[in-house]
C-alpha cells in the first residue's frame, strides 16, 4: 500500500492567480486509481457492518462543519492544544530552532501552522492537505501575510503513505501534524505512517511536531464527539451527501442518526452513522437494505496516554522526544527528533 512509483503518481502544477512570487506553484501528487478507490467505497457500503473511510468527510461543507466542530465548548482538544502552544511556545521553539523547511500535514487552512512562523521563521512553507480547493484559498491568503516566504501546496492523500522526496530540498524540515489527526490511525498505521515521516528526517535538525489527544473520562469524550448542537451530527450526516454526488447514490441524511461512543478497551472514539428506519439505498443501481439500528462506522479516534504515544515514536525511529501537556493531562504536544 506504501510502495509509489512515478507512473502511479497522477501529477500536474497548478497555476495561481496571485501575483506575487512567493507562491510558486501547488502540486497535485495523488497515488489514486479512482475506480479502485470506487470499488473499495462500495465494497465498505456493501458489507455487513457497513463502513465509509473518514477521508471522504472533507468536501467543501465537510471542512467548514469540521471548522465550526473545532470551536464547541464541548470539543477541548483545538483549544487545549493552542494554550499548551502559546504556554509553551518558546521552549518548543528553542527545541525545534529556527530557519527550516516547515511541513504542514492535513494544513486544513494553514492558520495553526502560520502562528509558528514568526518563532520557527521558515525558510519554506509546505502545505500538504487532501482538500485542493481549500489548500489554495488557503495559501491565497497566506501569501499576503507572509510575501518573503516560499510556499507550495501539495494536494495529497497521505494516509497511503508520505512521499515528499521531490518537495524537500536537502536541508532540515520540520514536520507538523497537529490536532490530533494521528488517532485517526489504527497503532499500528500510526506506527508505520510516524515511520515514513521519520524518513523524511534525513537532514540533522530535522524533526516531527505533533499533537495528540489522551486517554480520560469516556463522558468527556463522548461530548467532544456528540455536541448539544450537533454539528458533529451534521458533519457525519454530511458524509451521505458526499458520497451520494460521489457515487450517484441516494442517501437520505435523514435516515441516519449520529452516533459516538468511546470504547476504554481499544482507547478509541468510535463514530457511526445508525439507520433510524428501514432504509433503501441504490449504489450503483443495486438495492442495499439498511434495517433500522444497523450502523456505518464513519471514524475511529484514538487517544494515548504520554509514555505510550512516546514508545510508538522511539519505535518509528525518532531517538529524542520532549512532551508537553496542559495542566490537567488533557492533551499532549511532542517534538520528536
């Protein structure tokens, strides 16, 4: 699943309206086969239980509703993050140093990565997100801000496996990977996905910067997942909709309820979608029934305690770690090198 090579790279630069220099181009590196990609998203609706990957939760409206999600009282993780940033953003500054390449994975809309940029001054800007659309707006208005900085976009599912080789130049690079977006991996592909990151890491100065949700009170995470607002709901119902343009299918939102439960024995929120009624689903012209109760796992989210999340990092390769949390052990922020 890891291994590229050039001509299952689908590549092509795209061009920016901006006129300033400073961005130089954004480049589309998907390994995608697209009917494949097809088949394995009917294959997950098809099967029993049902299951959708979460990577298709990021359409347009996807991302504004996971935007909105990150500021609910109920959601500490975007919020403990930055005050364990901003307490402690000297030391991690000192640690990391300044004047590398500064990568950005799952960049969303560049915000968390551009409040480093007067500590870390980057000598360049790597923004790397599966989400095209949003990626260029994005750095449409990051060039404003910073007109002297180098900054290319990569449109990219890196989930498959990091390939960043034609990016890098052969200086150090800092990683960042921040909101806790590794518990979205099994361990062990989190352990193989920090592996290929530590690749990376060839050039002495070089490191990882990561944010990474913990272990607690299962009815705190619980709300984290299923707000009294429910916008949550909303995102997860939003998938149906992607996935109906996707597909040429015909969910109806309405027929699914959200659903978010912690499992203490996996140390994971599990997110589902569950048939509210019996429900009637053409993918790809064929009937799928789905009886009310069944479910369609949509996420998995798993928290680590300190001193496990540290020992997946030591195993991926990285020989340093420092760990920083807030005060009540919500959440913990790691620089490994």
């Amino acid at each position: 699943m890891r291994t590229r090579s050039d001509s299952a790279i689908r590549a092509s630069v795209l061009p920016f309206t901006d006129e300033s220099a400073a961005v130089e181009r954004v480049v589309r590196r998907l390994d995608r086969d697209p009917a494949a990609e097809r088949r394995a998203l009917l294959e997950g609706l098809r099967a029993i239980p049902a299951s959708i990957a979460p990577k298709y939760f990021y359409d347009a409206l996807g991302c504004a509703l996971f935007g909105a999600i990150c500021e609910l009282p109920e959601y500490y993780p975007t919020r403990t993050e930055r005050a364990i940033f901003t307490r402690h953003r000297s030391d991690i500054a000192a640690a990391i140093g300044a004047g590398k390449q500064l990568v950005d994975l799952g960049a969303g809309d560049c915000s968390k990565a551009a409040a480093w940029m007067p500590v870390l001054a980057p000598s360049r800007y790597i923004a790397v997100d599966i989400a095209g659309d949003a990626l260029r707006a994005a750095l449409a208005r990051l060039v404003h801000e910073q007109p002297d900085l180098e900054l290319l976009g990569v449109v990219a599912d890196f989930t498959h496996g990091l390939d960043l080789a034609g990016e890098l130049d052969d200086g150090p690079v800092t990683f960042f990977y921040p909101g806790s977006s590794i518990g979205n991996f099994a361990p062990e592909d989190a352990g193989m996905f920090l592996m290929d990151v530590q690749r990376h890491c060839r050039a002495p100065g070089s490191g990882l910067l990561i944010g990474v949700d913990t272990r607690k009170d299962a009815a705190r995470l619980e709300a984290a997942y299923a707000d009294r607002l429910g916008v949550t709901a909303a995102f997860n119902r939003n998938v149906l909709l992607h996935v109906n343009r996707i597909l040429g299918a015909d969910f109806d939102p309405e027929a699914f309820v959200h659903q978010a439960s912690y499992d203490p024995v996996r140390g994971r929120v599990e997110m589902h979608l569950r048939a509210s009624r019996d429900t009637t689903v053409h993918l790809d012209g064929a009937p799928r029934v789905f009886r009310t109760g069944e479910r369609i796992h949509t996420e998995n989210s798993y928290k680590y305690a300190p001193h496990d999340f540290e020992a997946i990092l030591h195993a991926a390769g990285f020989d340093a770690v420092r760990t920083w949390t807030d005060d009540d052990g919500d959440f913990a922020v790691y620089y490994a090198s």
